[in-house]
C-alpha cells in the first residue's frame, strides 16, 4: 500500500493509487482539476484531510451548498440566472434591505460585495459583471467577525474589528483582540468540522446584533496574523494531527475527522452562544 506525503509523488503515481493508499495533506490543484479528489475517493484511496474537507477549502460555494444551514438563514449558492431569479423572489419577501455577494475562490475580503439590493446582484449577473458561481446573504447589520482556530488540543481565538469597513479582515485593515471563545462558539465549529469532514479548521464566525452565532467561512488554514501562533507551530500541529489520524489516534470516523459525533440541524443554532 503506498503512503503518499508531497504533490509531486502524488502526481507521478497518481494512476497507481488504489483502494487501501492513502495520500497526505493538501493537494495542490488548479482551479478545474478539483474533480481529481472525486477519482481518489471513489477509488477508494484515503485523503487526510478529507476530500470534503479541501474542496470547502477551495470553494466558498460549495461551503455555502452544505454548510448553509449553519449560515445566516437565506445564505445560498448560485449556480446560474435560474437560482438568481428565485432569489429574487425570496430576498423580495424576506429580505429588506442591502445584501453580500461572496465571489468563489477570493481571499482575503478582496471577493466581498455589498449591494443595495437583491435586484442590483440580479443586474450584475445578467450584465456578466457578476460571475457564477458565487454566494449570496443578507447583509448583517452591527455583527461582530470572530476566527477560531482548530488544531488538535490547541485552540485560539481572536476578533476581527474594522471601524471603517464592514471587511474585518486584517487584510482589508481590520485589527484583531484576543478573545475567550464561548462553549456555544466551540460547539458550533465542532458541528461544522464534523459535517465536512475537518480535522483541524480555522472557522470565522459571524456574532449578530442579537449574539447569535453563524458560520461565516471555514478553512484548513488560514492567516495568522492575529494569532499567537507562529506558521512553524501551525504546521508542527498539522503535521502531528497527520501522524495520529495515520496511527489511529483519532476516532474520525469514515471522514478522517476528529471531532465526528452527532451533528445537530443549524436551523435553530443561531441560540449556540
């Protein structure tokens, strides 16, 4: 049985690989090859992390498409005009007032888009200025953005806070604060982790006005820069969360995920504080 650990020994046996291998960390894929990690799993060849769990990573869509309903409520992906146009009727009766477009596969806040409305998103789309796919949500007034990081036994948290951008993103100019993460907080980020398969997870929770907790993004990695923790301790922590679900020491379940159990619907999780 092979034990692949780098891209290029993947790359090279890739047409090798069989039921029983196992392939470790991140693969690195161009944006269309993610259907690679689809071949594996049916080819029954382990990941860690798990396949779900890196095609969260690449895609806030996708994230979007399962983890929805731990989302603020009327979160959703569009695919095309079609999902558009139903929006449209829904934020129409549901929504008053400005809305966020999250663009695929950008980082850093760079890809956040703030509309007047749910009829601006509809004639950006048309126009092709907007491209699919790409996430849409109501815009939360006074919310608060808090990123928890995930490793094994340790865990940190810190908020994000940009008085002059509803970016909180330290890349956008926000400033971060070290915070204590509530047992609500946890426990929904354990959810989350549980229902795609992370075995280690950076998650940015959005707080609302009225202190409930959401999913905004979860990554399997993420920026450190307002973290206590160095890159090396990050990656010294991956490495060793590898060797343990490698050695069996993570009771994962099928997903390779260590905080697998039973998963709750989000749907009235906004109450996790």
């Amino acid at each position: 049985m092979l034990l692949v650990t780098d891209n290029d020994t993947l790359l090279a046996q890739y047409d090798r690989l069989a039921a029983g291998d196992t392939v470790v960390g991140r693969l690195r894929l161009r944006p269309g090859e993610e259907h690679l990690l689809v071949d594996l799993q049916a080819r029954g060849v382990r990941m860690i992390p798990s396949a779900t769990s890196q095609l969260c990573s690449r895609s806030k869509v996708f994230q979007a498409r399962i983890l929805g309903g731990y989302m603020l409520p009327r979160t959703a992906p569009v695919y095309d005009l079609h999902d558009m146009m139903r929006l449209v009727g829904l934020y129409t009766r549901a929504v008053d007032g400005p809305v966020v477009c999250k663009l695929d596969r950008a980082n850093g806040g760079t890809g956040i888009l703030r509309f007047a409305s749910i009829e601006d998103v509809y004639s950006q789309a048309v126009l092709g200025t907007l491209p699919f796919p790409f996430v849409v949500q109501p815009f939360a007034h006074h919310c608060r953005d808090i990123r928890i990081v995930l490793l094994g036994g340790i865990v940190e948290a810190y908020e994000r806070h940009n008085p002059d951008n509803f970016r909180h993103n330290l890349h956008c100019g926000g400033r971060s604060s070290s915070v204590e993460p509530s047992a609500g907080q946890l426990e929904l980020c354990r959810q989350v982790m549980a229902r795609a398969g992370f075995p280690y997870a950076f998650v940015d929770l959005l707080i609302d006005d009225r202190g409930r907790n959401w999913l905004s993004e979860i990554n399997l990695r993420g920026g450190l820069r307002g973290a206590r923790l160095s890159q090396q301790d990050y990656l010294q922590a991956v490495e060793e969360i590898h060797r343990q679900i490698l050695a069996g020491g993570y009771d994962g379940g099928e997903d390779d995920s260590p905080v697998a159990g039973t998963v709750h619907s989000r749907r009235d999780g906004g109450n996790n504080r």
